[in-house]
C-alpha cells in the first residue's frame, strides 16, 4: 500500500467519524458490504481510484454541512376515499 493510500484512508475514516456515519450505514450507501468498508479502513486491502470515488461519493451525502436539496418535477397525490358521493 503506497502511502498516499494510507494518508487518504485515515483522512476518510477521520472524515466518516465526524459526520458521525457508522461503517454499516456508509457500506450500504456505497454498495459494499460493513466488513469489506472495514478491511478498506484497515488497510487490509488496496483501494483502487475507482472505490475511493465510489466511497467518498457515499460519504458526502453525510456531510451534516452539506443542504438537502430536492426538485419535485411533478407530484401526484391521490387519498383513498370511499365518499364519492361529495366528489365534483
């Protein structure tokens, strides 16, 4: 493991604690499994750029810093109900 990799595993696992993320949630977000995440964190296996886009990705959508934005394009809302008699 160059030390690069190392650097930037402490700094994403530092990272993952402040945003107060557990490895199972951060997993799940990423589409790896906790032990997986957890081997990553250790060093126990390389981590190629790919995954570190993947899981860094995962990780911002933490980011207590960062506002929730959503764009509602076209909503439909229908209540089930079994008075059509008021219906117009």
């Amino acid at each position: 493991m160059a030390l690069n990799d190392t650097e930037w595993i402490q700094d994403f696992a530092d990272r993952r604690l402040q945003y107060g993320v557990s490895q199972t949630k951060l997993a799940v977000m990423a589409g790896i499994s906790r032990e997986h995440l957890s081997r990553i964190e250790s060093g126990k296996v390389a981590v190629t750029e790919e995954m570190k886009v993947k899981l860094l990705e995962a990780l911002e959508r933490f980011n207590p810093e960062a506002p929730l934005t959503m764009l509602f394009d076209y909503v439909r809302i229908r209540f089930p109900t079994l008075d059509i008699g008021h219906i117009i």
